[in-house]
C-alpha cells in the first residue's frame, strides 16, 4: 500500500504545561513544532506507531499499544485549524495518571510477545507509506526496537509524573 507517511509523534511535559496548551493555540503549536520541550522528551515513532497500534487492536494481550497511542479528546480543537496540522488527527494527551497506567502496562509487555504478534509473512503487515517488504532488516526486529523506545518514553513520563501528548505529523 503507497500513500502519504504519517509519523506519531510524542511530547512528555509537566501537567501545567498542558494546561497552557489547552489555550491559546499557539503554545500548542509550539510544542507541536518541537519548540516547548527539551528534545529528549519527544519521540518520534514515525509510522511505527501505527503498526504498534494496530497490534494492540487485533491482540488482546497487546491492546495497551493501541490504547496508550489513541486519545479521542482533543488538547485545544481550535489546533485542527491551524496551518500546519491534520485536520483529521488532532493532538491529544494523556494526563500522568493515565501515563503511569500506561507505563505500567508496557512494562510487562516482553519484546517476544511483540514480535510473535506480528504474521509470519511480513506482506501482510500494513506500513503506511511503504509495505514491509521495503523495511531494510528484519521487521519484528525493528518493531521490538521502537517499541523499547515507546515504553521507556512511557516509563520515563510516569517516573517524572509528566503527561504524554499525542499527534500526527
């Protein structure tokens, strides 16, 4: 399948911090233009994030994947307007409770648990932008990698009470 990439993004930042991005749209956007928080607290999962979730959505014992990556509830709606979103995916955010809930979850997920999830033939995964067979290495391999980096992100929010937000880019 060809088409647009479409990269989840991922910022950690203190509750307040959210607070303030709820209005007005700018100090939303400058979170969401990687200018409202050190780069060790975003994550780029590029189109990743999409494979993990969907994971999550057809394996029960994964759904944490899909749910720690999906939010309905928009940070600030008026930011769907904005030149330089989706207006289809807004950003989202997970308060630290709801970080801490997700850490934890993630944590006891193994990394053999995530690649056995995935089919024994990788053309059947979906990769937005691309299809498996373009993925250079093995593709469980790269999977279990990013979702390392997914979990210790979470890991790392839920230790600092930060909370998690959420976009398409």
């Amino acid at each position: 399948m060809r088409g647009m990439a479409v990269t989840r993004q991922l910022a950690r930042i203190p509750e307040p911090q959210l607070t303030g991005c709820r209005a007005p749209v700018e100090e939303l956007d400058r979170l969401c233009s990687f200018q409202a928080a050190s780069q060790r607290d975003y994550l780029d999962l590029n189109w990743w994030g999409i494979v993990l979730a969907s994971l999550g959505k057809h394996h029960p014992s994964l759904a944490v994947l899909d749910q720690a990556l999906r939010r309905v509830e928009a940070v600030n709606p008026a930011y769907r307007d904005h030149h330089d979103t989706i207006a289809e995916h807004p950003a989202t955010a997970w308060r630290p409770r709801e970080v801490s809930r997700f850490a934890e979850g993630l944590r006891a997920l193994t990394p053999s648990a995530i690649s056995d999830a995935l089919p024994s033939d990788q053309d059947a995964v979906e990769v937005p932008g691309t299809d498996a067979t373009d993925v250079d290495g093995d593709l469980a391999h790269h999977l279990v990698e990013q979702f390392g980096l997914m979990r210790d992100f979470y890991g790392e929010a839920a230790d600092r009470h930060l909370a998690v937000v959420l976009w398409w880019d």
